[in-house]
C-alpha cells in the first residue's frame, strides 16, 4: 500500500520525496521469491505485486532500503485468496 502523498492538513511542499525502484522477497515454504517494484510508477492506495500460491501460513515479505530513489515506502499488505 502507498499512502497517499498529500494527506489532509499537508501544505504545498510536504509531498513524499521521490521513490525509486526496491527490491522485496516473499519468504514461505522454504523457498524466497524475489519482487521488484517500481515506486515511481505506483500509484496512491494499493498495488498489485502478484499472484502466490501457498502450503503455509508462515509467510513474511522482507523489504529492502536499498533504492535508486530518495526513499522507501512499505505501508501495508493485503493479502486476498484466489478462488
């Protein structure tokens, strides 16, 4: 989830800072699958990283500082089953 950049209360010039590409790995069944993302063409609200299936519920998302950008937003995961 990006938040949105310009949150009530926030004058001109409080905008987020620019955001670049990061990496993340979704850790789960023994097994690390790496997720880039692209922070400059994300949008407000939430963002589709991708499709996952899972034997576990043992699941983490690691997310990396390293970026090409000023900084690195990670708010929130939602996670929703396929049918």
């Amino acid at each position: 989830h990006k938040p949105d950049p310009t949150p009530a209360g926030w004058g001109p010039g409080r905008a987020y800072a620019t955001l670049g590409s990061y990496d993340m790995t979704l850790l789960a069944d023994d097994k690390a699958t790496p997720i880039p993302f692209d922070g400059k063409a994300a949008e407000a609200g939430w963002n589709k990283i991708g499709e996952f299936e899972f034997t576990t519920t043992e699941i983490r998302l690691e997310i990396s500082s390293q970026t090409d950008g000023e900084m690195v937003i990670a708010d929130a995961i939602r996670w929703v089953p396929l049918d």
